[in-house]
C-alpha cells in the first residue's frame, strides 16, 4: 500500500505512467482469495512479539509524518517522545504493502498494524483464525482521508451507472472499502460490478514485477476497465486536470472524477491497530504512545490552524514550522524541497483526528461513521462479497482521553464547510455538482408536516449518509402537486370566474382562484415541505443523539421550494400521479470544486 | 366613509389572525424557526394614496383606521409602505415592520397628483429585489388604497390596470380597495377588487387559498378542458396564458422569453437565408 501526495511526484508518477504505457506494458491482475482468510500470507507461522526495540510500520501518509516527528525520525531513538512513550527505542519502518505488514506482525516481528479501518476489517477474520491471541485491537485513530482519494470513471455519470462496470482498486488497501461505500450507495452489490486488483495504489518504482501494478496504469491500458480507484494525483491525470479525460497527455478519454474524499470526508480512517496478546501485557505503554502520538497532532494542528489565519498568521511560527516540516517531506514524499505539498497534505487532503476526534469514533456507539458502525458497515459488506466468511470484528482500546483531569474535554467548536447560505446554494448549482444520494418524502395535499419518528431508519440512514459526505451539500426540495394550478390555469384562460366540484353527492360551483394566489400558495407550501424535513432531522437529532440545538452544524443544508415548477408528472391525471408530486426531497450533492479549503498554496510562501 | 373604514379594518385584522395561526407552530428549535419564519410570511405593499382628494376628514380617518389596524396586524409579515406622493415617508421592506408603517402613515398628509402606475412600478421593483436577496417565498401582496383616479400616466386608468396585470404575472397578488364608490376601475384587473364597506367580499378575497386540494374531491371537467390542461403542462410553470390580447404586462420579463424569441428569429433567418442560397444555387 502507498498513498502518495498531489504536486511534487506528480510529473515523476506521469513520466513513469508515459514510458509504461509507450512500451506497451501488460497489466498485472491479482487475485485475493475468497475468503481473504485462505490467502498465503495468514500461513505465516505466529510468533511472539520480539522484545527489544519496537518494531512500528509508517506508510506513506502525511499523518504518519507526526509519528515521525514524535520519534525524532525513523531510527530508534530512546530520548525521543514516542521512544520515552514506549518505554524502549521505536524503530519506525515504512510498509506500504499490507501483506508484509501481515506477515511481520503474525511472526512477532512487530506488534502493530498501520492501516485503515477497512483493512483492518479485512484482515481481522484471518488473524483470528490463526489465534485470537492476534485479533487487532485498534488503538488509535490517526486521520480521516479528505481529499487525498477518489473514484474515477468513464461512462458513468452516477454511481448507479457503474452497474455492469468493471472496475480496478488495490489489493487489500485503503481504496477496497472506499469503492464498497460507493457501490452500497449506489444501490449495489459486490457482484453488480466486476472488481479487478493490482498490487500498489499508485506507481510504484520499488516494485520489482514489471508491467503496470497500479489502477490508474490498469486504467489507461486495459480499455475494459471503466473505472479506477486513484490517489489524487493520478485521478488529476486520468481527468486532464480534474475535467474529462481526452486521451491525450495519460488522461483516459471521457474519465471524469466521481468522487474523492473531500466529499466522503469521513470514509477512510487512518488506524494503527496492536496484537490482543501484546496489548494485554503492555496497556499501559499502549496508551502511553497513543497519547503522546495525540499530543504531537495538536502542536501540529495549532500550526495549522496559524496557516489558515492567512495574512494574519505568525510568519515566524509559519516559519518555524516549515523548517521542522522539511526532513518530513524529505521522508514521507522522498524530497525535504516538498515541504509545502506535504503540509497541504497534511492540514488539507487529511484531517488529524487529535483526541476529540479519537473520543468521538470510539466513544460514540451511535456515531454512523463511528469504529462500532464502521465496523458493522465493512463487515457486512465483505461478508456479502465473500471477502469474508462470517463477521469476525477488531476490537477497540477504548481509551477514555477526557476521564482523567490531565486533559480537558474541548469545547466543540463547530467549523461550517461552507462560508454562507449563499455559498451553499452557488455550491450546489455549479456545473460539476452530482446527485450522491436521494431520499424522497411523500406529504399529503395542503399539509407539510413530517416527524421522524415515522420513518426512523430512513433518517438513520439519512444521519449517516450526511456524515460520511461530510464536504457535500444537502439540498433539500419541496414540491407543489401542480393539478390545481393547471385546473386554475386552463379555466382562466377560458375566461371563467368558478368551477365545479362534488359536495355530497352533487357538484356545487365556487368562485375560482386566481392564478398568483395559487403560485404564491404553491411556493410556501413547497418551502414548508423542504424545511419539514430540515425540521425533522434536527428533532432527530435532537431527540435520538441527544444533540443541542449549537452542537448540530445543519450548515450544509439548502433549503429549496421549487413550487410547481418540477413535478413528477407535468399533468397529473390520477390521485396516485398527484400524490407523487406533493413530495420533498433530500438529496446529497457532491461539490467537490466548490469546497472552499482553509488555507491555499499562498499562504505557505 | 366612516362605516367603510371600520368594515376595513374589521377584516384585514380577521386575515392577520388567520395567517399569524400558521406560523405559531411550536419548537424548541428557536433559531430553526426564525429561519423559516425569515423565508416566509407575507409581504404586503401598501400602495396609500394620500393624493389632493384625499384632503381633510377622510384622510384622517383612514390613517387612524389604517394604524390601528396595523397594531393589530400579527407577527412575521414584511411591510413597505409606498404613498403616492410623499417619497420621503416610504418605507422599505422591514420584517415585522409595522410601527415604522404606523409612523410614515402617521405624518402622511394628503396633498398632490394621484401617480397610480409611477408608484406600481416602484412597488415591483421593491418586490423584485426583495424576492433576489432576502426570500423568493413570501406571498407578495400589494393593497392599493385609492379614491381616485390615475392623473399623471397619459394611459390614465388604462395604464393603471395594465400594471396590475403586470405585477399579477409576476405572481403578485393585487388587492385594489376604492373609497365612496371611486376607483372601481380597478374591478377585473384586480386579483380582488373590494369596495371598502363590503365586508363578506373583502373577507373572502383576503384568505389564503390552498395550492393543493384533497384527492377525494372531484371536479367537473369537460374533455375539452382536459384536453386544455394536458396542453398547458407543456408550457413553463408561472406562466399563464392570456385571457386576451389587453392583458399585456407593463412590466419587463426576465429575459428569457426574449432571449427565446431571438433565438427563433435568428434560427427562422438562417433557415430562410439557407433556403434563399439553395435555390439560387440551384438556378445558378
């Protein structure tokens, strides 16, 4: 596994891809046994965990260049604050193959996975096969994904286009679990899709194989493909920049990005995981390093946070923390020059997790994108591919941060995306916005009143939905049934003053409207259908979270009464026609150009 | 006069209470519902014709009446008050802005031409600005108060209606209420024209209709006219087709049908230059 950053490899990784693709390399395809239990790497013999120095894998990430940080480097370093955390010298190895990780932890070489949750998930059943003594215990969450990965594809204007699809994504790495979000929101199944992998996540010039072993080289060789799960820079590539591909200069004509975690913000979480017999002999070193690894995210977090002050931010502790960010970027982007990419990566294409983020994704059960959902969520999606045979879950440390009195809780700040109403509503009519997820309410004539409790898993699913996308607006539409206007209409335009309708049994004439009476009454009722529903995921909140009214940030959401200007049947002709116009809708929107960032290239020089 | 007012009054509190009764929707969500309060309500212009007739007892009284009946008006409705003649008593468009209303009427003082159709015109551009920046979802109605007739337009009372009918396409409703028996040219062109001591009339055109009616109710419909209906689902919702050719709008569109009609003008040039150029080709 090898998650690489935007700018600085970009030309390296393109240079590759060209000479790659003008030799006419053939594309490596790999197999993962179903179950993933019966692949080789869970014969490795199990060992116990070698004392010494601590053996700990990084990958590249820029969240791991705090573990780094906090290490004094990769080499062992007794002094160092994660080395005084352990107890012992941490030698910090980069590992971006899951299967070798696999393999060193099984055989005792090192304690610890570093992987998403996904992969942990995947690999869970495996390992506690072998012994329960090596079920991962995940410890700690390092970051969320936001912006660094993505879905490209050709021939799909919507995720449910990708029925049929054949795709590419890495074996066992972070994007397999991504691509399962997309299919399971979509409406689909493992098997509506023919899922292909190779072995990197990206180029890769230490892999010995030769061909192409990575989805964007698979993409661009194999015209099969439809579609590939990317790392930033090479979804930029596919797409000509982020547009749709022509063909020309590695781009695949008509690939356009689908999606990328600035949008599904809260899909992919970085974890490190530790074996179940070393954790119960060493809990409290454990969490000793979980907490100093925490404490390094919030001195880098507050140097984030000076960057995103802009033009008031503090140039010497901008420049201070450039400095210490260079030998990070010489390390986790193989160039010290890199230091801005690797900052953009780590305060923008990433979110560090610090210890709320920890609380909240361990501690909140109820939380749909929380370890307990996560978990569930992946489990059953592998279980339903054959990935896995039966749900075999990771467990959690569980660590309390806010129990003790050496850490106050902070004071949830709640951080908008979006600047403004306004910004939303432009956000949302841009040219490059899709529809994610809809969910459509039915009211009855004249009324707008919706309550959750009528529908308490449509709006659980809704909760987690919103969540997961958590860089996307939520537009919320109501609709008029347009019957009546059209009645009104048509006899005005004949000249006529009432109309006739049945009161018991016999038909009595009343005086009719006037058109802009009913358009004026239309567009309320339309808005009021819209913001039932706006209403009624705040009481759902409220009432099944135990949210407040400050702690709920609703400031995605765009409320919209289109009147009836678009209904589902233009003239309805039946109450069931009528009934599915006097509706409102809940629809998810992907933004992903739109997505204002907290600081620009420009506020780093 | 007197009667008349009061009968005024009597029924537009009845309405306020009306329409305040659909907003007291209770919640612990306060700022939820200022926002939803903020997006929707009513919008009433109040067109107040303080014109020379207008002179002495009766404008007393119907500033009197006008400003009790404002105290009692109810929450969540945006007031602008536009007299015909004293500008610099107008009042923009304020949320539950009625004691501003009250003070402007308050030192209202009758005096002046009766510039009927200068006033509409500036009501709609106040109401179109309003609808592009704060909310495209209040029920916009404009009360034109008048005992006379239009002195300044040279289309005269003509004018006047034609503005009415422009302000009504543009989903405004228009509500003219005469004095002493004057003004009832507006009778027609009007969304509602009341005569002020008509009490049941002025009480049933101020209630808000339904957009939507139960499923269960059947209407009488000839196959003709749904015939007519199917024909005018085709066409862009909020456009009406006209009763007749008087009914023009005297205001300008959005632009977009003259942007279609261009579009067709051009493509009929083309296609005609085309034909134009083929046959002489052919000749040649």
């Amino acid at each position: 596994m090898k998650r690489v950053f935007p700018s600085f490899l970009f030309s390296l990784f393109v240079s590759f891809l060209v000479t790659g693709a003008a030799l006419g390399q053939k594309v490596n395809y790999l197999e993962i046994p179903k179950p993933f239990k019966n692949d080789p790497v869970f014969k490795t013999p199990m060992g116990s965990v070698k004392s010494g120095i601590l053996q700990m894998p990084f990958i590249t990430w820029a969240a791991d260049g705090v573990t780094i940080h906090a290490n004094g480097g990769e080499k062992p370093n007794a002094g160092s604050k994660l080395g005084r955390a352990a107890g012992t010298p941490v030698k910090l190895e980069r590992v971006d193959e899951f299967d070798k990780q696999l393999r060193a932890y099984i055989s005792g070489d090192s304690p610890f996975l570093r992987g998403t949750i996904g992969m942990i998930n995947l690999a869970s059943e495996g390992l506690t096969a072998i012994s329960p003594e090596l079920t991962p215990v995940v410890f700690l969450k390092l970051s969320w994904s936001t912006g660094a990965d993505g879905f490209v594809a050709k021939g799909v204007e919507k995720l449910s286009d990708l029925k049929g699809k054949t795709i590419v994504v890495q074996r066992t790495g972070p994007h397999m679990d991504l691509i399962n979000v997309l299919l399971e929101d979509a409406g689909l199944t493992p098997a509506d899709v023919t899922v292909k992998y190779v072995a990197d996540i990206t180029e890769n010039p230490d892999n010995p194989v030769p061909g192409i072993n990575d989805p964007a080289g698979a993409f661009r060789a194999d015209s099969s493909v439809d579609g590939a799960a990317a790392i930033f820079p090479d979804i930029l590539t596919l797409t000509a920049g982020g547009n749709v591909g022509t063909g020309a200069e590695d781009s695949v004509k008509g690939a356009k990005p689908i999606l990328t975690t600035r949008t599904a913000s809260r899909v992919i979480a970085d974890v490190y995981a530790v074996r179940a017999d070393w954790f119960k002999a060493n809990r409290d070193r454990v969490k000793s390093m979980a907490k100093t690894l925490l404490e390094e995210q919030k001195f880098f977090r507050d140097h984030l946070d000076n960057i995103a002050k802009k033009k008031s931010a503090d140039q010497a502790k901008l420049r201070e923390f450039k400095q210490l960010s260079r030998p990070l970027a010489g390390i986790i982007l193989f160039d010290e020059a890199a230091v801005e990419d690797f900052v953009f990566w780590l305060g923008l294409d990433s979110e560090l997790a610090l210890f709320s983020g920890n609380d909240e994704f361990f501690g909140n059960e109820r939380s749909p994108v929380g370890f307990a959902a996560a978990n569930k969520r992946i489990q059953a999606y592998y279980v339903s591919g054959g990935l896995i045979s039966s749900p075999t879950y990771p467990t959690a440390a569980s660590f309390k941060w806010f129990e003790s009195t050496s850490l106050a809780a902070p004071v949830v700040a709640l951080k908008p995306v979006f600047s403004s109403a306004q910004a939303v509503r432009s956000a949302a009519e841009s040219a490059d916005a899709g529809t994610l997820f809809t969910y459509t309410f039915g009211f009855p004539a004249s009324m707008a009143d919706l309550a959750w409790r009528d529908y308490p898993d449509v709006f659980n699913t809704i909760h987690e939905k919103v969540t997961r996308y958590g860089g996307a607006v939520v537009q919320l539409r109501g609709h008029s049934d347009n019957f009546f206007y059209n009645f009104v209409r048509m006899k005005r335009s004949r000249g006529d003053t009432s109309y006739e309708r049945k009161v018991g049994g016999a038909f009595k004439k009343f005086p009719l409207p006037q058109v802009e009476e009913l358009s004026n009454a239309a567009n309320k009722l339309s808005y009021s259908r819209a913001f039932a529903v706006k209403r009624a995921y705040a009481q759902y909140l409220r009432e099944h979270f135990g949210l407040s009214a400050q702690e709920m940030d609703l400031s995605r959401f765009d409320v919209k009464g289109m009147g009836v200007s678009d209904p589902r049947h233009s003239n309805p002709s039946s109450p069931q026609q009528r009934t599915e116009n006097m509706r409102g809708e809940l629809i998810i929107i992907g933004v992903e150009s739109e997505i204002p960032l907290d600081f620009g290239m420009e506020d780093l020089r | 006069m007197k009667n008349q007012l009061s009968s005024l009054v009597y029924f537009l509190s009845a309405h306020f209470l009306a329409l305040s009764n659909s907003f007291g929707q209770v919640s612990e969500f306060a700022e939820l519902e200022a926002e939803y309060a903020s997006q929707t309500g009513t919008a009433y212009t109040i067109v107040f014709d303080d014109s020379g007739s207008m002179i002495g007892q009766k404008i007393r009284e119907a500033k009197q009446a006008f400003a009790w009946w404002l105290e009692k008006a109810g929450p969540n409705n945006a007031w602008c008050f536009l007299p015909l003649n004293s500008r610099y008593l107008d009042v923009e468009f304020v949320k539950n802005g009625e004691s501003q209303v009250i003070r402007a009427v308050k030192n209202l003082e009758a005096g002046g031409i009766t510039p009927i159709v200068d006033t509409l015109a500036l009501a709609y551009e106040k109401i179109k600005t309003r609808r592009e920046t704060v909310t495209p979802y209040e029920r916009h109605l404009v009360i034109i108060l008048t005992d006379g007739a239009e002195t300044k337009d040279p289309g005269g009372n003509s004018a006047v209606c034609k503005s009415i009918v422009g302000l009504r396409d543009k989903g405004i409703e228009v509500f003219g209420i005469g004095f002493h028996g004057e003004g009832s040219y507006l009778d027609g062109f009007a969304s509602h024209y009341v005569a002020a001591n008509n009490r049941e009339e002025l009480q049933r055109s101020l209630s808000q209709v339904d957009a939507e009616v139960p499923l269960n109710i059947e209407f009488l419909i000839s196959g003709e006219e749904k015939k007519a209906m199917a024909l005018l689902a085709t066409m862009p919702a909020g456009k009406t087709p006209q009763v007749n050719p008087d009914r023009v709008s005297a205001f300008e569109d959005d632009g977009e049908t003259d942007a279609m009609v261009l579009i067709f003008v051009v493509l009929v040039i083309v296609a005609v230059g085309a034909l134009v150029l083929v046959s002489l080709a052919k000749k040649s």
